[in-house]
C-alpha cells in the first residue's frame, strides 16, 4: 500500500488540520484507501463543511411535508390519487457544474442521470425534468460549444430515458465565463405507502449492488466538484463520469418493479462519491456498520483496486439493503432487465465501516467521523453593509430617459438574456409520456397527474444580478418569483428544492453572499408558507484561468413545485382574443435598479435590486390564484427580467394579438421590474376588482402591434428581435 506523504494528503483536498483529525479519529495512520474515503466525505460537495451550519436555519416543515432534507429528495403530500391511492410529489435539484464545464455533454447528461436517481431511488416514477442554466458571454471563444455541449447532453439523456423535459432558464453574464452553471431537477411522483428510505437496518441483512459494472470514470469527482478551477482545468477530463440513458432506463423498470414486492430494507443511488457515500449514508442513517467485500463488486475494467471501486462515480448503479431469503427473487427481476446484480456485504452492528479484498481488511473505518461528525465550519463573513461596500455597486444616480420605447423594448427582445429559447427547448422532449400541459415559455411548466384531474406546476428561478447586488434581497426574489409563476398558471405553491451555487466559501465577501442569500431565502420560505424540502451546496465556482480569480455571481437557484386539483382551470400567458382588458397586480414603483434595460441599453449595472415585499407577493399571488379558479381571467403573466412592457410582448409573441397601452408614460413605467406584479386579461373586468389589491387597468388587447403613448412595434419585428439571437449565432 502506497506510503501516505504530507503531498498525498494535500492532493486529496485536505487540509493538514484535516489530516490531523483523520489521524485522531483512527487512532493511527490510514492506508490509501481509508485516506481516500475521508477525503470525500469530508469535500464540500458530501459534507457540506461551510455551508451545514446555515443550512440548518431554513424552514423546512410543513402539514404537507413528508420528507425533508437528508434523503435523497424531498416528500409532499400531494393528496388523493386513483383508485384510492394516497400521492407524494418527490423532487429535488443538483449542479453538475464543474463536470459540464470540463466535458459539457457528458457532464450535462450524467447531471441528468444523477438526479433521476435520486428521485426514482425513493420509489417515484419520474415525470419532469427542468434545468437552470448560466453561461458566460456568448462572444467568448468557448461558449458556443459549451451552449451546444450542455444542450445535446441534456436532451440526448432526458429524451432517451424517456422522461419529458418540460422547462427551465438559460442566462449569460461574463461572470460564468470560467465556470458555467447546469442545475438539474426532476419530479416524481409515488404512492405514499411505497416510499423508500435509506436507513440500512437489520444486522446480517445482505447489502446488494445493482446497475452497470464500475469502472475509473469519475474517480474524484466528488473532489474535483469541491475545488476551484485552473489553467489545466481540460486535465480533469478522466474526472467526469459517463453516462448510458438506455441503461438509466432499465434501472428504473427494474427498482420499481423490485419496489412493488416487500423486498427492500433500504435503497440508496451511487451519486457522487460513488460506493462510499451511498454505503456510509446508509450505515449512517440506520446507526449500523457496513461490511464489505470488494472482490464480489462488478467491475468493467481489469485490475481495479478497492481504492478505484469506493472512489469511482460510474453512473446507474444503486445500492440496496434486502429482507433475508429475498436475493433470489430479486436478481431475477434484474438479470430480466440485463443488469448486474451482486450481494457485496452485510449490515452490522459494529459501526464501522470495513472492507476486505482479496482475503484481507483494506478499510476499517467507525462511521461517526466519516458523517455526522464530519468537519464543520463557521466561517467568517462580511455583514451586509460591508458586502455592499466590498461589491462596489455603484448608487443608481440620473437615469437617462428613453429616446424612444419602441426601440429600447425590440432590443431587449432580441438580448441574450430575454430572446427565444425555442432553439434550445426544441432539442429537448416535452412530450413523452403525454402528460405535459404547459412546457418551456411560460410562467411554469405543468404536468398532469395521470389518471385524475390534478396537475404540478414547477418552475426554476433565481435572478443573480439581484444577488450579486444584494444578495438578502436577491435570495427573497429567488423565492419569490418561483411563487409567482407557479400562481400564475392557477397551482398552489407547495415548496421547494435549491440549487445554491457559489465561488470560494473561504473568502468572506463570498461567505456573506452565502449567509445573506439564506437568510433572504429563509424569510421568504416563512413568509409564504412555502418550505424547503431538499437541496444542493456547489461552492468553489471559480476560475483562475479568466485570470485575476474570477467567481461566479451568487446563484441560489430555486425549483419550485405546486399542485392543481383541476388542471382545466390552467391558464397560459397567450393573449386569448382580441378586446380584453387588460390589468396590472401590484404595485409600479418604476424601479431601474439592476434591470434589465439600464444594463442592456446603457451597459449599466447599476443600484440596488428592486425590493421584494413578502406579504404583498402571498396577498397577489392568492389573489390571482382565486380569479384563475373562479374562471375570471384568461390570460396571466408575472412581471418579472425587462418589467411591464417585455412582459406584454411575451404575451403578444405567445398568441399573435397584440394590445394597445395607455398606461405606459416613460422608461421607467415600461422597464422598471418592480417585484409582486401580474399582468392578467379580462373578458368580464368589472367583476375582478378586490378590496386592498393594487390594480391598474392599463388597456386593451387586439391588433397586430405592442402599442403605447409615442410608440408602436409590430409583432413581427418582436417575433424578429425575438428569434434572431439563437439562430443567428449557432448558424455562424
């Protein structure tokens, strides 16, 4: 066994206090293969060292809330299914960051795969998959290809395993230049009678692999995901997984048919970190030690060592705890779906785990140190007021007015961050399985429960100029805006999983945009009785390589779910006919700060982001939410990138009918993005009004332009601006 050296502790991401806790913790040197096992538990990316701390503060408890964080995903009742059935939604969000960064198609689609198996791990059937992208310039020499790689990945994975993918959120911004984001998340849905946890339990119950042969790809990656980037960042590439739809797919059939008898203790996927930290998780979770044989683990490749079969993150394969006297039983259904299967060990109780090869212990590590004791940090961070100085945001100052609104608005149209992402969606199917009602352009994608009236509604959101800015306030909006675009198409909010990305949590100017953006993110979870249910940390998005150590902005990013107990009462944002009235929810404060116009326009990133009033966005959100259900508008869309008048575009682009505005003055009524607003039509006005609700009728729909006081824009120079950013660059 290879000598541990003060170089071999360093090149496994520990630190040398680190080490030392290693040495305390077993009371003398580990082996390779115990070194590498700490070193993953103890990355960021498993342990969640810098981040546990305030993660802890979130709400996450509901009377609807079945499962929250520390499963795999987390659980919702979701009520009544067919023929007397009880149903949970199951969903959660992960990065695959770094990976797509390094290999973007591989990396996007094992991003896929990973969080599939989180969900169909606890017994859910999968029914939607949404990404939340961020890009860097789209004049940067690499970007092209890395849009192209992401975009293939996803749709080549989610299309094949036969999973819609039905929307999400693409943005640019050079900060990602060096380190692109891909946020994957999937919902699914179960009877709550079979739900599967992953609490290994019953000592002498035997321990099976199931899946695809373990190989080296991926060996690392755990660490790789927990460390910034540098200029050798394309070496890396043996660190990113790779991964086979087809067989994800009979993965699935095959645990789910394995779910229907009473076989399972426990069940756990091969995420990141691989054998370990599904094994450790397990053990953990169920207070019980693990054995293992390495000898009898499948392995593709010749040779491989124990170190190379714990470390490996080889995708579709899943790990279970069985009822003894049910293995027979059990590999028939997956030899039947032409995958390994193998019993590698047994629960115990020593509380350690141990491994053995080749006749002797390789491993013999106790549980505690690995998990639940593993290093936790309280780092120090900047306040607020001090961030805000360290960002150097500039004050707003005079803004200058618009010469003109129609030109300002087909500019905006036709901006990386608001043009047409049908070149994207297109390459995704949003189809399969016939249950999609609403899919990418709208406020929320909405998928129906199959066999009943009901539907789920999600959404992906976050707003990282806002966050960068302030990053309190911008953790509210995150929320918040997954609230209103799953109102707007007529489902309750029901809660949410996150995505929090951000740069070098040993910086403290990095640290406080962490703390303030959960603090943000916690008020407005309370707030709005909308809990956090399950998530993921990815710090360390940087890159040495743009030079000058370039980070991220603060990403938070939300998925939000919610439930419609009658998907006929669905509403769109497509203008319905012409002659509706048409109204403003909420408040036009005409705030600029941070918007989209003054950076695209002015090239300006520039004042605080807008502020976002809690009681206010639940006060709206229920309100629209009752004239959905009641049949009284016909159209709704949350005002939200580009404010007012973008968002009328957008409704003008969905249905070709396009509207005459009264109320639209200057620069800052058209493009000010304040939070809280909905755009909704009415064929019935007089009957919407509501005491305490601000509401402003601002016209009428009909025509073939966006009109307003001093400007007309046909739709077809909108549809124009609108379509030509995508086509125009991945044609050149």
């Amino acid at each position: 066994m290879a000598e541990i050296t003060a170089e071999t502790v360093a090149a496994h991401g520990l630190s040398q206090e680190e080490y030392a806790r290693v040495l305390h913790a077993l009371g003398r040197e580990p082996n390779l293969v115990e070194l590498g096992i700490f070193s993953v538990m103890w990355s960021e990316h498993c342990s969640y060292k810098s981040s546990r701390i305030h993660l802890k503060k979130l709400p996450t408890e509901a009377p609807w809330v079945i499962c929250g964080p520390g499963e795999n995903a987390g659980v919702i009742d979701i009520g009544d299914g067919p023929n007397g059935t009880k149903l949970a939604a199951i969903f959660k969000m992960e990065s695959h960051n770094h990976p797509s960064y390094i290999e973007p198609y591989q990396g996007a689609a094992t991003g896929v795969g990973g969080i599939l198996r989180d969900v169909f791990t606890m017994g859910a059937r999968p029914v939607a998959n949404m990404n939340a992208l961020r890009f860097g310039r789209p004049d940067h020499p690499k970007m092209k290809h890395l849009v192209q790689g992401v975009v293939a990945g996803i749709g080549g994975y989610g299309n094949c395993v036969g999973v819609p993918t039905v929307g999400g959120e693409t943005n640019f911004h050079k900060a990602y230049d060096g380190n692109i984001l891909v946020n994957a998340m999937t919902v699914g849905v179960a009877d709550q009678d079979k739900i599967f946890y992953s609490a290994a339990t019953g000592v002498g119950n035997p321990i099976v692999y199931v899946g695809s042969k373990t190989g080296r790809d991926g060996i690392h990656g755990a660490t790789m995901a927990s460390a910034d980037f540098d200029e050798k960042s394309e070496e890396k590439r043996p660190t990113v997984q790779v991964g086979d739809p087809f067989t994800e797919k009979l993965l699935i059939e095959a645990c789910l048919e394995l779910m229907a008898t009473d076989a399972i203790v426990a069940i756990q996927d091969m995420g990141a970190a691989g054998l370990t930290s599904s094994s450790v998780e397990m053990a953990t979770n169920g207070k019980a030690g693990i054995l293992l044989d390495m000898d009898k683990v499948p392995c593709r490749e010749e040779g491989m060592t124990p170190y190379e079969m714990m470390l490996s993150e080889s995708q579709e394969r899943m790990l279970m705890v069985l009822k003894p006297g049910k293995e027979a039983m059990a590999e028939a259904i997956f030899r039947k779906w032409e995958l390994d299967f193998a019993v590698i060990g047994e629960v115990t109780d020593t509380g350690h785990m141990v491994l053995t090869f080749q006749g002797e212990t390789v491993c013999n590590i106790p549980l505690g140190p690995l998990a639940e004791d593993a290093p936790l940090y309280d780092r120090p961070a900047l306040n607020l007021a001090d961030y805000k100085a360290w960002a150097g945001v500039k004050p707003l100052g005079d803004v200058p007015a618009s010469t003109d609104i129609g030109a300002d608005l087909l500019k905006l149209m036709g901006c990386p961050d608001l043009a047409s992402r049908r070149w994207i969606y297109e390459q995704y199917d949003s189809q399969v399985g016939a249950d999609t009602l609403q899919k990418s352009g709208g406020d929320a994608a909405v998928v129906r429960l199959h066999g009943t009236q009901k539907a789920l509604a999600m959404s992906t959101d976050c707003t990282p100029r806002y966050c960068y800015a302030d990053p309190y306030e911008g953790g509210k909006q995150a929320v918040a805006e997954t609230y209103r675009n799953i109102s707007a198409v007529g489902a309750t909010p029901l809660a949410i999983t996150n995505c929090l990305n951000f740069a070098n949590p040993q910086r403290p100017e990095i640290m406080a945009q962490i703390v303030e953006a959960l603090r943000g993110m916690g008020e407005a979870c309370r707030a709005l009785d909308y809990p956090i249910v399950s998530g993921n940390v990815s710090l360390y998005n940087e890159s040495k390589a743009t030079g000058g150590g370039s980070a991220i902005l603060p990403t938070p990013a939300i998925g939000g779910v919610g439930l419609m107990e009658n998907h006929e009462t669905m509403v769109k944002i497509a203008f319905k006919a012409e002659g509706e009235a048409i109204f403003v929810i909420g408040q036009s404060n005409g705030h600029l700060g941070q918007s989209l116009w003054l950076r695209e326009i002015h090239g300006r990133e520039e004042g605080a982001p807008p502020p976002v009033d809690l009681a206010a966005e639940r006060a709206h959100g229920e309100f629209v939410r009752k004239l959905i259900a009641e049949g009284k508008v016909s159209a709704v869309h949350d005002v939200s990138d580009g404010g007012l008048l973008v968002a009328l575009a957008e409704m003008a682009l969905a249905s070709g009918i396009g509207c005459q505005i009264e109320e639209i003055g200057d620069h800052f009524t058209a493009f000010g993005e304040d939070q809280g607003r909905y755009v909704v039509t009415s064929a019935v006005a007089e009957t919407i009004q509501a005491a305490g609700i601000p509401m402003t009728r601002i016209g009428a729909t009909g025509g073939t332009a966006v009109t307003g006081p001093g400007f007309a824009v046909e739709i077809a120079a909108l549809r124009e601006a609108n379509e030509a950013f995508f086509r125009d660059w991945m044609e050149g």
